[in-house]
C-alpha cells in the first residue's frame, strides 16, 4: 500500500474531524483509517469540497483573502491529494 508523502499533523486531523462533522457526518468515520486504508476519489473529492465550503464560510477576511483558518484548510485541501 501506498504511503502519504505528506502526512496530517494532529491538528489537521482535528480541523477536518470538525470540518466533517458539520458539514459531511458520513465520512467522519474515514478520519481513523487516513493513511492506512486509501480513499476513493469520490471520498476525497467529497472531503475536499466540505473543506472548501468551510473556507468560504470561515477562512476569508473582509478582502477575500485568506486569514489564518483559511490557511490551515487549504493546507489540508492539499494534502489530501497524498491519501
């Protein structure tokens, strides 16, 4: 099995357990098998657009431009491209 290259530190992990809880419940039970179990592309495509849903609601400043929350989510947007 594949390996990530780049993996989540426990804070991603926990900003994309929040993340799906809110926004996508189904796959928060896919949290506990990142990086041993690979997902589907639809799974990670799924997760990715809960993720930019997210950053669109909470990471923009008033100029559209990221703020900090919006950083921490587009780095995860990112890294789920190695899972």
């Amino acid at each position: 099995m594949r390996r990530p290259s780049q993996i989540l530190s426990r804070e991603q992990v926990e900003l994309l357990r929040c993340v799906l809880q809110q926004r996508l419940p189904a796959l928060v039970g896919r949290i506990a098998t990142l990086g041993r179990v690979p997902l589907s592309e639809r799974e990670r495509e799924a997760m990715r657009s809960a993720l930019a849903g997210e950053l669109c609601s909470t990471g923009l400043d008033e100029a559209d431009e990221h703020n900090q929350r919006g950083l921490e989510i587009d780095d995860v947007i990112g890294l789920l491209a190695n899972y």
